[in-house]
C-alpha cells in the first residue's frame, strides 16, 4: 500500500511525497508503482552500476546514498520523481537542469513522465558526486561549522 501525505517545501509550497510502509531501499522500491517506478528503477541501476561503493539507505522516506555522508536521493511523488544531490550545484556543468536549492549546496533534477534523461549522464553525475564526498567529507558535517584551533 501506498501513503500520500503533504510536506512543506522551503518556500511554503505543498509537495506530495510518496511515503510507503518500506523497511529497505529494496522494499520502497517495490512499493512504487507506474513510471516513477519504472524511472526510479533505472536511476538506482544506473547509480549503483557507476557507483557501486555508494551505500542505499532508507532515510527521510526515500532512498539516500551514502559515501563519507548522504551523496544522492531517488524519491518518488505522484507527479515526478526527484533525483537530488549534496553538492549538486557542484555538478550543474554535467547536467544543466539540475535546480540549486536548500543547505549543502543541494541541486535536484525533477523528472516527470517522458523526461528524456541519458544513462550516461546519471553515471557521470553519480561518479562525480561520490567523488566530492570522497575528497571533500561529508557535506552535511559544514553545518557544525570550523573547528576550534588549540593555540
């Protein structure tokens, strides 16, 4: 069964967000349905055949890849699924479409039915992301801000 409920985006808009009784990535994305199924599907393939050390992890309701700190997610909703990265703006030279948006310089791509998306691109873009947190850390650990020098 397949739960809709609202959330509240950043700049106050309603978004729909497919919740699901999912314990495990394999589980969620058995619970779509349709071509977010479908597209969700072939993001994760792509992803982990490009990426294979990124690690799924069920988390906010979706699925989060982690390595050295959550990479990217596949989240489905009744009308689009997003394709969302930390660090995101950091790869907009690989895929223009991706839109910049909340903390840890996030950028999502929002695909609806019937946009075209190669596999090429997916791979690079999951590629170069792994490789920023591979380099860089966890982008998420910035919000504790500098750490504190012993003089």
């Amino acid at each position: 069964m397949v739960y809709y409920a609202a959330s509240e985006q950043p700049r106050g808009t309603p978004v729909k967000m497919i919740l699901t009784p999912a314990k495990s990535p394999d589980e969620y994305f058995a619970c779509l349905r349709g071509w977010q199924r479908d597209y969700a599907e072939a993001l994760r393939l792509a992803v982990l055949g490009a990426a294979p050390e990124l690690e799924e992890r069920l988390k906010w309701g979706h699925v989060v890849c982690f390595h050295s700190g959550p990479v990217l997610l596949i989240r489905a909703e009744p009308n689009r699924v997003l394709f969302g990265f930390w660090r995101g703006q950091r790869l907009r030279h690989i895929e223009p479409r991706l839109k910049p948006g909340g903390k840890f310089e996030m950028a999502t791509l929002e695909l609806e039915q019937g946009t075209h998306l190669l596999e090429e691109t997916v791979s690079s873009l999951a590629l170069e992301a792994a490789k920023l947190n591979r380099v860089m850390g966890d982008p998420t650990a910035i919000a504790l801000g500098p750490v504190a020098r012993e003089a």
